[in-house]
C-alpha cells in the first residue's frame, strides 16, 4: 500500500483528503490517481489534464524521485511506497 | 434586490453591493485564485466564476447561496480527438507547406461566460472553444461546427482538415500562444442567435443555435495586417450588443472601436481620435438605446496606459458619431489605470468598472458622476452587474 502526502493547498480544495493516513493500493502513479479520482471525484482534472499528462505546474514524487513519465504516469511504485504531490510556480 | 455587480480578481471573489445609500465590497470566495470571469445568471441567480489556478489547471466554480458556499461545477474539458492548427513555436517543427503544426486541445483558460435561455450556459476558452451547458451546468459540450469552422482549419476530428488556419493566439493564454473567445454575444430575444469574438480572428455568428457559423468581419479593418481588409485576423477586444435591441452591436478592438447598426453584416469604424476614443479593451453598450455604448480607452496598443495619466469613460449616445469624455469623479493627475476587456459594466444608468491598479469606480448617473469603492483590490479583470 503506498502512502500519499500532498501539498495542503490540495487538502483544502478536497477536504476528505486531510484524513490520515492516505494509504492506496496501486502498482503505479497512473493507477494511484485513478483511485484518487474514485475516492475524491474532480481531483483527477487537478493534477492532470484532459490528456492524462501530469499539469506543468504539478510534482509527484516517489520514494523522494520525481516521476519520469509525465505524459502517463507509468512511473511502478513498490509496495511500501512513499508518493509525495507537489506543486511548483513562482509569482505573486 | 439592491443594485450589486460580482468582481474577479487576482486573487479572489469579490461582491459590491448598495446597502441604503453606500455600496459595500466584501470577498465572496476564492480568495487566493485567480477569477478570470464572474457572473450572475439572470434565470437562476447562481453566481459563477471562471477560475485559473496556476497549478491546478482552470476550473469552473458556482454559488447557489449569494457567494457564501461555492462548488465546482462539471468541468470544461475538450473531448478526444480535438486538436486544432497553430503557427509552430521557434524549435517546433510544422509539416506540409502552410508549415502549421496540429495541437492537442487541452484546457488552458476559460475566459468567459454567458447565459442564454433558462439552463443554457456558455462558456469561452483558450483554445479556442466553445462550450455549452443545457442543464445549468450539470455538463458541457464542445460546439463542434464552431471548432471545425473552415476558417481555423476544418475538421481535424476526422481528418485533417484543409491544412491552414486563419485563427491566430492572443498574449492571453495562459501557457501555449492559442486563440481565445472572450465575447459571447447572445440575442435575448432570439437565443438561437449567438455571436463570438476571438482574439485573434474576428467575429462569428451562428443564427441557429450554433449549428452552423459564418464570419461577421465585413467593414472590419486593422492596421498590423498586409492587407488592413482582410476577412480575418481582427483582434477584436470585445463586442456587446444592445439587449433591447440586437442588432446594434459594439466592438471595441485592437484597431479602433467600430459599430454594427445591422446585426454585424457590416461594421464602421466610430474611432474619434480627438476625443481619445480609439484603443481599448472594454466597450459596454446601453441596455435600451442601442446608439449608446460607453469605452475606457488608453493610449495606442504600443503603450497601453490612460491617455496623459488621466483616467475617463467615453460614452456615445448617437452612434459612435461623436464621443463625450466622462471624468467627474475619476483621477486626473498620475492615474495609469488599465481596464481590461471584461471590466466595464453597464445596467439601466449604473455604470461601472475596475482595473489591473485594483480601483474600482461606479456611477449612477450613465458616467456623468464617479465614485471611487476601492482602490486596493487586486488586479481586476472582469466586473459584471447582476
């Protein structure tokens, strides 16, 4: 079961998210967000576009590496790990 | 209910409304996101905001309960397949001999939204699209005929359509350089007749409820084009007809400000340079007269500021045949205030609108009198009666 930590911003847009710990069981990133979607309908849209592709602006982690495959997240996750969503943009 | 006007911001909601004889403002929502659009839906009062977060893509939001609670609604998103033409950028490889590349549409901004009849929502993105809601929102649907228009390229849905594009990007996008539809125009009267204007194309219209599109550019001209009367490429900045009367339509565009007594069959350029009435972003027209309409103008496209560090409305009742300058009430000395496209707003004699310097000002009196509500807000870039 891999354990997800996510930046609070996305805590406060889904609230059902703050509840610890977010443990889900999914071979990849790509599933992993698909069973977000299904526990948390809409978020899907927020961390990645029509296309699937992870937003430019959005960072996954895993085990403290950030994702190769943006496009599709096939990046494999084992069974213990630690998946870390990030955001990332600069101004005011 | 008291006169309000909803206010998107930089970085939030806001709601502007007359408590006895003062106007109050007070952060409705969102605080924190950028609210590129906010309306009322006159059939539903629900409130609405087109929201862009920067990192979680746009999103469209409603309130049902006057802004204290707001929800997403279902959200805008192109379907498969959709893809359209756009000039490569510098390291992007075009094919064929147009050298256009074929784009994947992914939502980049939702730039406006209109209402039509009870149920009926539209929204306009970047890029480029389209999309309506017959059931207030529970779903939306990109109009294909206005995304296959022959003008930006056919249909690349099925194929590849005829190769090139006469739909070019505005600085507005958020992210790739696409073309955007920040005007819907919707006939009251008839809402099977709509009107869009897209930065940078023209105006279209569709007289069946958008099933079928024609360019509306006739008497448009522009002056950063080889050819100043081409059908297309025309920045239009933003067009209003009048509710009362729609076939007096308003466009306030990159090259001057021009105005369609025929229902957009053709239009005439109404600049009136001595009076700084020529480039802007906003143009309001009157909800009864349709020979009135009321701009924010700035200096030329190169600078893009108040005319002389003075801020005034122009309004015109007979046509655009002659400009008054409305300055009551507005600062007149180091005043840089920019208004953009959707941040004029008029209804019955209230006038009011807000700019990137986050100054809102409101009138009463058709312009004649300006007060100023606030002048520390954010950016302001759309303010809207309703």
């Amino acid at each position: 079961m891999a354990r997800v930590e996510m930046t609070a911003h996305l805590k406060t847009l889904f609230p059902a998210l703050a509840q610890e710990p977010l443990v889900i069981d999914a071979d990849t990133v790509a599933s992993l967000v698909q069973i977000l979607e299904q526990r948390t309908p809409g978020i899907a849209f927020y961390l990645c576009d029509e296309l699937g592709r992870l937003r430019r602006h959005v960072n996954i982690f895993v085990d403290g590496e950030m994702i190769i495959d943006r496009p599709k997240l096939s990046d494999r996750l084992k069974r213990e790990s630690v998946v870390f969503v990030a955001q990332a943009l600069t101004g005011g | 209910m008291e006169k309000r006007c909803i206010i998107g911001t930089r970085k939030g909601t806001f709601l502007c409304q007359k408590v006895g004889s003062e106007y109050r403002l007070k952060l409705c929502g969102h605080a924190g996101v950028s609210v590129n659009y906010a309306a009322v839906d006159p059939n539903t009062g629900s409130l609405w905001a087109a929201l862009g977060f920067g990192h979680w893509g746009a999103k469209l939001s409603r309130s049902d309960d006057g802004g204290v609670t707001w929800n997403d609604t279902a959200q805008v998103k192109y379907p498969e397949g959709a893809r359209y033409l756009a000039s490569p950028d510098p390291g992007e490889e075009g094919e064929g001999e147009e050298r256009f590349v074929a784009r994947r549409a992914t939502l980049l901004k939702l730039w406006v939204i209109a209402f039509g009849a009870p149920g009926q929502v539209h929204i306009g993105t970047i890029p480029g699209g389209l999309f309506s809601s017959q059931d207030n929102g529970a779903s939306f649907e990109l109009n294909r005929p206005l995304w296959n228009h022959e003008s930006r390229g056919g249909d690349l849905f099925t194929g590849d359509g005829n190769g090139k594009t006469h739909w070019f990007g505005t600085p507005a996008s958020e992210g790739e350089f696409a073309p955007g539809i920040h005007s819907i125009d919707i006939n009251a009267k008839a809402p099977g007749q709509i009107r869009v204007a897209i930065s940078t194309a023209g105006v279209l219209e569709s007289q069946d409820g958008g099933a079928t599109w024609r360019g509306r550019n006739l008497g448009m001209t522009n002056d950063y084009l080889p050819n100043p009367e081409a059908e297309w490429g025309h920045d239009a900045h933003f067009i209003q007809s009048c509710p009362a009367d729609p076939n007096h339509v308003w466009q306030q565009n990159h090259c001057g400000v021009f105005y369609s007594s025929d229902g957009c069959q053709s239009w005439t350029k109404v600049s009136q340079l001595e009076q700084g009435v020529h480039f802007g972003f906003p143009i309001a027209a009157d909800d009864q007269d349709g020979r009135t309409a009321w701009v924010v103008p700035g200096i030329s496209d190169q600078k893009r500021m108040t005319i002389d560090g003075g801020l005034f409305v122009a309004r015109t009742e007979d046509g655009g045949q002659t400009w008054q300058q409305l300055r009551r009430g507005l600062p007149q000395e180091s005043a840089h205030d920019v208004v953009y496209r959707h941040a004029l707003s008029v209804s019955e004699n209230a006038v009011a609108f807000g700019s990137t310097t986050g100054n809102l000002y409101l009138s009463e009196d058709r312009g004649e009198t300006f007060q100023t509500i606030a002048n520390n807000l954010p950016p302001i870039y759309s303010v809207r009666w309703g």
